[in-house]
C-alpha cells in the first residue's frame, strides 16, 4: 500500500497541521479551512476550523495535528460528526494521567501526545470518519502579544502540501489608543499571493485579510505544486497617548500597559560571558563571533563593557569595563576573532567573574546587565548546579539582572532558566540553525536600550496584582500589569510609576473616571478578566521555578485552579480527548521548553470492527485537480446533491458603505474640526481602502446599474443594481465568455456556458467548482473566485435586506477600472487649511470627516473617513460608469 502524507500547518498565533496517511485513491476532502484571529488590547484568541469529508463508502481515519506558539494556551477543542460535537476537557495532569493508564489497563487504545519546537508545540488527535460523513476540527487558543522592538507581532505559518478551495484567514486588531502603524510581511505575501494580503486600518481598528485562489496557492517563495508553506507576519504597534500609559477595564479587572517614550536612554554596563569549551567548536563558535563583533558595532559611546570567554579557565579581554570608544571596539573585535573552543566548561567561575567587574565599575546614572551564552552544563570548577544558583544569586543580590542563552540542546534549559528568573532576567534557547548569529544579535537588541531602572507600578483599590516590579524598561517592549478591582466605590481610577532615569527619579500619574475605562464593545467583557488569569499562570509559573517549600506548592495549586478555571491547557493541565465510537482516549499536555516529541499508545487495543485503512485527507485528487471528473461537487450539511434549478442566495462583503445620519463623527487628532458634509440625497456610500491611517469615502446615486470592477485583460466584469438605501439588490460576474453569475437577495443563479445551476441563501455549506471558477456558499455570504479575482457578497438582513460587495483579491497592477477598481488609493493631508484639505492624485480636495458603516463585514463597524468627490477618485464622471444591463 502506498503512503502518502497531508499536512496542513498554520501558526500565529497557530500552526495547523492535518497529517494523513492514504491508499493510492484519496477521497478525503478537506473542502474548508478558516483561521480567525482578533487581536484586542493585545490579548490575541485565534480559531481554526477545518471541515473535512469522507466521500467514499468506506471508513477513514482523519489525524488532527496543530502547532501553537509556544507561549499561548489552548483553551477550547472540539469535534463535530455528523451533528454530534465532542468536546476536550481540561483537567489536572495528574487526573489525565491516571485516566490514561486506566485505559491501558483496560486494553483500550490511548494516546499521550506532546512535543515542544523552536516556536511552535504540538496538539494531535485523529477520529475515524464514517462513510460519506463529514467532521469538523475547531481548536482556539489564546495568548498575550509581546512588544519586541517597538512592536507586536502575530506570525501565521501555511504548509497544507495542496491547495484547498475554501481556504481564508481573517484577523481582526482592535486597539482602544489607536493602531499607529500596520505592516504585513512573510513568504505568504510574495509574488502573485501579494494581491492576495489585503489590509485595511480605520483609527482603532485595522483588519488583515488572506484570502487566496487555488492556483495562487502554488506561487509564492516558498510554495510548490503541493501548496502553501511560509509565514504571514503581521506587525502593529498602538499609539501612544499617554506617557503615564493605557488602561483598560472591566468586569471588576483591569490591565495597565505602561510604554513611556518621553525619556532619554541610559548608558549600560554590560559583560558578555562567552563559552568557549570544545563543544562549542565548528558552527556555534562561528555565529557567535559573527554576531559579537555585530553586536559591538551597535555599541553606544557612552556604554561601557566587557568580554570574559570561558571553558576551563577564565579568560578576560580586560580587568575592567572600558568605554565603547571606537579604538577600544575595535581591539575587542580583534579579540572576538581569535576566540576558539577547547576545554571544559566552568560556568561558577565565569559569571561570578563577571559580577565582580560589574560591581567594581558601579556608577550613577547607568544600567548594568550580564548576558550569559553556554551549550553545555557545568564540568569543571564548581558543578552542582543548586549551589551555582546559590553562589549567583548571592553575588548579584538583586543589583541587575543575568540573562542566559543556551546554545543548543545539550545545556540544561532548568538549570539556566532559574539562573536567570532568580535574579532579574529571562533565560532564551539559541537554536542551532543557519540563523543563530542573528537569534544572539536579535536578543541583544532587545536590551540594548535601558530606558528606566528600578521601575514601581503603584495601583489603589486593588487585588491580585501581577508582578508589579521590574528591575528594567527596555526601549521597544511594555510592561504589563493587571489585577482586580476591589473598591467598587471608586470614581477614578488612579495610577504611580516611580522609577529611575539617566538623570533622576521620575513619577508618571494617571487618574482616569472609571466610566471612562470601561470595554467599549460588549464582546470584550470577559476579556480582561482572561488576559489578568493568562498573565497570572504565566508569571506564577515562572515563580514557581524560583520557589521552594509550601511557597512553591501554593503557587503551584494557585496556578492550577485558575487553569482550570479558564480552561487553560499549561504545564499543570492536560486536555482529555474522548472520542465516539469507543475509540481511544487521547491526553494532550502542554510539555516543557526542550522536551522532545513523546507519543505513547497501548499496545493492546480493544476489539473493534475495521474500519479501513488508515486514510490522509486533502482537498482534491493525486493530481492536485478534482478527485473525480465531475463538474460541480457539494458539501453541504444534509448532503442532498444540488439540483438545477434550486434557488441559491448569496451575501455582500464589499469595500462599499452607506451613511448613517445618527452616527456621529469622531474626529481625527490631527486634524481641525471639519465642515459637516451630508451625502447627496437618494446616495449610497462608498468607503475606499487607501495606503493611509484613514480611508476615503465617496457618494454614488441610487438607481443606477454601475460597473463595479472590471479588468479586460481577465475577462472578468462586476455589474451592481443600486436599488436599496443601503446596498446592492442584485449584483452579477461575468468571466471569459461563458462563466455568468447573478445575484439577488432572493435568489443566485450560475451558469457555466452548459448548464444553469441555482442556490439558495438559507441552504448550508456549499462548494461548486469549475475550471478556473469557485464558489463557496457560507452563512450569509458567497466567495466568488474567477481566476485570480476574489470577491465575497455579503447579504446583509439587519432593518434592510440588501447586498454587498467585498473585493478581498485582485491583481493590483492590471488596470481594473469600475467605481471600486482602484485597489489601494494615497494621499497627504495638507496642515494649516482652514477647512479639512487633502492632496489626491496632484489635486488640493477640500473634505470632511464622516462616519459609515462598513458593509464589507457581517457586523457592519462604523468606520471614520474622508468625503472626497467621486469625481476626484475616478477621474472619470459616474455616467461613465453606469451599465445599460447587468
């Protein structure tokens, strides 16, 4: 028989794998796989979904297999077949562990699966999938974003090894300041999977969409015949209001993120401690030269710093600390150069060498740090590693923190992570990959600009604080606090910051009326509360590491109960997987740093019927084309086969927004006070994606057919009935000379130059597929994909039934025209004017700041925009535009 192997793999928060095993003919579809993440007050909570069928009439079993980043929690997991949902249970460890060996007592199948890599963990499960059935895998997790380098990031990875039709990721920012930069980098966003990356910012809210065509699936850097496999980098960062910092409430918590900007940086004192033993010959003395003599270049004149490389012996490249003058660099280069390993390796030695020259070079005014780098445990010298810990903690009794790297796999990442939790620090692995020179640079450059030492996060009022002291404020990162409102009679809310910079003591205060701190959407209310409990488990764990005694247990059982409280799945919790039709039980458990893959299963199994062989699924056949020859194929929930003549409905997405009178406009910070301007009367709105913070707005008249989009080269057009207030009520496609497609808020019809085939809106999941064409019926909504054009119509039902358009994919250089052609649109405001003016396309346009609804989305968000004449954008009059048929 032979094998083959699917694997569908995503991070960013995620990376999802399916990974199946096949006969020669594979007729598992994976027929949907979504990914959803929102990003709100950085507490990120990402959704896979994956909907997979069996289309033979035999049993399958379909092996789930997801990487989560490595500081996230998973917090929900479950299974749908056929109508019946299994949930995973978080439960204590031990408990899982005991239910496990039960069932292996039993002579039942089990399963203990966990693995911890560079950036991701593991998470697998299968079930076997009845004949003709379907199942649906949907796994969240959650995690609190960390700014690095002045900003956050969430890094989504593909590798299904195949295109899948239905395939989108959705992520969603809201950030209460404001969102002052967005970036979206990564091997998914180059060549043609470019015009597939759509982004769109509005004030405190930005949204990313990837939204790629099958044949796009095989064109980027990294992709092949096979499918996706890269990143989607998504990098933001928030505005910065208040020095005294952002404050967010509700439910009775609040966070605090603190990320003042306002202050100079201050001159460090820093020792790099080298190991140059023998096991760091070849490669890894090699990066690390390579990224000390980078890291000496980024030295300021003011620093001062020193070199010790040890192995056996202690060698330093001074006595003292030196200032980082630019003869004094270049002689310690010199010095980086010549190092080689050999020896043994004396850890004691060397870091109490460096705290004796840090102490010796104390001065006002600056910051000193110690960066530890070993690939090994002690060998020589003092080697049991509780009293190093002992010796060190000792010697640097809480001055300044040590931050250790460990180079590989051979060191003891324990032994180096209580090293550095004990006194200030954070303990990092260095992988040993092509990139682990700029992994040592990219470390340093977090820490390479102390901003405030000695930093007191002061709160009344309050409970349950997270940690509240910190030894450092690097520029780049935040610190973060959170903790439990108490005081219910409060007002206001008050803040402290008292910590030191270069030149004195500084005190940032913030009093904010509590009705002012408040979630302003409803949604987020349980939000801060899981973002205080995810940060609490995470900081407890870390102390629990430092702790003995009753201490140490009762951060253990405190971190546990609120584990399990929230259903988090951390090294104190696992997720029992209990599957249908007396198959195995499965144990999913959060593993340590460095822990390798661990799969245990009985060796005896309980008696069962066959259900086949064991069967990878993927979305299409061998080939990458259908598994069967025919020309429409339907998943849909009661799998009845769509027959001509059945009404289909679809839904609008669209870059489309209709003005709403009652919504009032929130001004720009930088801008004056605009003139009210109101919309032409009997006009829609139609809000414009631009390369700016801002988007722009502009009014069509109703009753018209207008060309939407249309490019000549493709063959593809887009016609839209403006009938209703709000929207569209009916839209059609028309591709090459046979594909036509029409919409309306009752009915879709599509034929494909042979034969007519008709949906309805209310039916379920839907995909019909021809050459070149895809359509994806979902809840309220068709994405339509016509060669490399992507468009979703929503069906918007709320007050009025109506139509909208979203373009989520087009080719950005080939010349589309139509009232929503021009994919992304600049321009400068002009400062000084007394009335609100913008300079568009080498034109002075005067405007104003309205609000719409963006009808590209189900729930319609109230955007701001600039009011610009349709004219200015087209550059063309709207007459130009209409269309004497759909």
């Amino acid at each position: 028989m032979d094998k083959a192997a699917l694997r569908l793999t995503f991070f960013g928060f995620l990376f999802t794998c399916v990974n199946l095993a096949a006969k020669k003919k594979q007729d598992i579809d994976i027929y949907s796989f979504h990914i959803n993440s929102t990003i709100t007050s950085r507490y990120a909570t990402t959704v896979i979904t994956s909907r997979v069928a069996n289309l033979l009439t035999q049993s399958q079993e379909v092996h789930f297999e997801v990487k989560i980043p490595k500081n996230a929690f998973i917090s929900r997991f479950r299974m749908t077949i056929d109508g019946n949902t299994y949930d995973g249970v978080v439960k204590e460890k031990e408990e899982a562990q005991r239910e496990y060996s039960e069932a292996v007592s039993r002579g039942e199948s089990a399963g203990l699966v966990s693995a911890v890599g560079r950036t991701f963990e593991d998470f697998k499960t299968s079930v076997t999938v009845a004949a003709l059935s379907k199942v649906t895998f949907e796994l969240t997790y959650e995690e609190l974003l960390k700014r690095r380098l002045g900003k956050y990031e969430l890094l989504i990875n593909a590798q299904p090894m195949q295109p899948v039709a239905d395939f989108k990721i959705d992520v969603h920012i809201h950030e209460n300041p404001g969102i002052s930069f967005l970036e979206v980098k990564g091997g998914l966003n180059t060549k043609d999977l470019a015009n597939a990356v759509t982004t769109f910012r509005a004030d405190k809210d930005a949204w990313v969409k990837f939204y790629p065509t099958r044949d796009q699936q095989t064109k980027c850097d990294d992709c092949s015949k096979n499918g996706l496999n890269g990143n989607l980098i998504i990098m933001y960062d928030v505005e910065r209001l208040k020095q005294s910092g952002d404050l967010k409430a509700s439910e009775g918590y609040f966070v605090h993120y603190f990320a003042p900007t306002d202050i100079q940086r201050i001159p460090k004192n820093v020792v790099f401690i080298i190991d140059k033993s023998g096991s760091m010959s070849g490669k890894k003395i090699e990066q690390t030269r390579l990224a000390m003599l980078r890291i000496l270049s980024d030295l300021a004149e003011d620093d001062h710093f020193g070199l010790i490389t040890f192995n056996g012996y202690i060698q330093t490249w001074k006595p003292e600390l030196l200032k980082a003058t630019e003869g004094d660099v270049e002689e310690a280069k010199t010095f980086v150069k010549r190092i080689t390993s050999e020896g043994s390796t004396d850890i004691n030695a060397a870091v109490l060498k460096a705290v004796d020259m840090i102490n010796k070079h104390h001065q006002e005014g600056s910051a000193s740090i110690l960066i530890l780098l070993t690939d090994g445990n002690p060998t020589t010298g003092e080697t049991d590693l509780v009293k190093i810990q002992k010796n060190v903690k000792k010697a640097i009794d809480g001055k300044f923190p040590l931050y250790c790297l460990g180079f590989g796999f051979d060191v003891s990442f324990e032994f180096l992570e209580k090293l550095s939790l004990e006194n200030n620090g954070v303990a990092r692995r260095i992988y040993e990959e092509s990139d682990a020179d700029q992994q040592l640079q990219g470390f340093y450059e977090e820490v390479a600009t102390p901003l405030l030492t000695d930093v007191h996060l002061n709160y009344q009022g309050v409970a349950n604080l997270t940690q509240t002291i910190f030894s450092q404020y690097y520029n780049g990162s935040e610190i973060v606090v959170a903790g439990q409102i108490t005081d219910n009679s409060l007002e206001s809310f008050t803040t402290e910051v008292i910590a030191l910079s270069k030149s004195n003591k500084v005190v940032y205060h913030n009093n904010v009326p509590t009705d002012e701190l408040n979630s302003d959407r409803p949604e987020n209310e349980n939000l801060i509360k899981r973002l205080w409990a995810f940060l609490t488990v995470k900081q407890l764990l870390e102390k629990e590491v430092t702790l003995q005694g009753l201490e140490k247990d009762n951060a253990k059982k405190e971190a546990l109960d609120l584990s399990l409280k929230y259903k988090f799945v951390t090294p104190l919790t696992s997720m029992v997987v209990t599957k249908p039709q007396d198959e195995e039980m499965q144990v999913a458990h959060k593993p340590k740093e460095g822990e390798e893959r661990q799969t245990r299963r009985a060796s005896r199994r309980k008696s069962r019927p066959k259900y086949g062989s064991s069967l990878s699924y993927r979305p299409f056949g061998p080939s990458g084309g259908p598994s069967d020859d025919s020309s429409v194929r339907l998943l849909k929930e009661n799998r009845n086969p769509i027959r001509k003549e059945k009404v289909l409905k679809f839904i609008s997405s669209s870059s489309l927004t209709v003005f709403k009178d009652n919504v009032r406009a929130r001004l720009p910070r930088t801008t004056q006070k605009p003139v009210t301007t109101s919309p032409p009367l009997k006009s829609i709105r139609i809000l414009k994606s631009s390369g700016n913070a801002k988007p722009l707005c502009y009014d069509v008249p109703l009753a018209q057919k207008v060309r939407l989009l249309q490019n000549d080269v493709s063959e593809f057009s887009m016609n839209g009935q403006l009938d209703s207030e709000n929207g569209f009520s009916q839209i059609a496609f028309h591709y090459k000379t046979d594909h036509h497609l029409l919409l309306s808020t009752s009915e879709i019809s599509y034929f494909d130059g042979q034969d007519t085939v008709k949906f309805s809106w209310d039916q379920g999941l839907t995909h019909h597929e021809t050459e070149h064409v895809s359509l994806i019926l979902r809840s309220n909504e068709m994405d339509v994909t016509m060669g490399n054009i992507r468009v979703v119509i929503l069906l918007h039902k709320k007050d009025e039934v109506f139509l909208w358009p979203a373009v989520w994919q087009q080719p950005k250089d080939a010349g589309f025209t139509g009232i929503l052609g021009e994919a992304d649109i600049s321009y400068e405001e002009i400062p000084g004017s007394q009335t609100p003016t913008l300079k568009l396309k080498d034109k002075e346009v005067k405007t104003s700041w309205v609000m719409v609804r963006d009808y590209r989305f189900s729930f319609a968000p109230v955007i701001g925009c600039w009011l610009v004449p349709f004219q200015v954008i087209a550059q063309q009059e709207l007459s130009d535009f209409t269309v004497t048929q759909l």
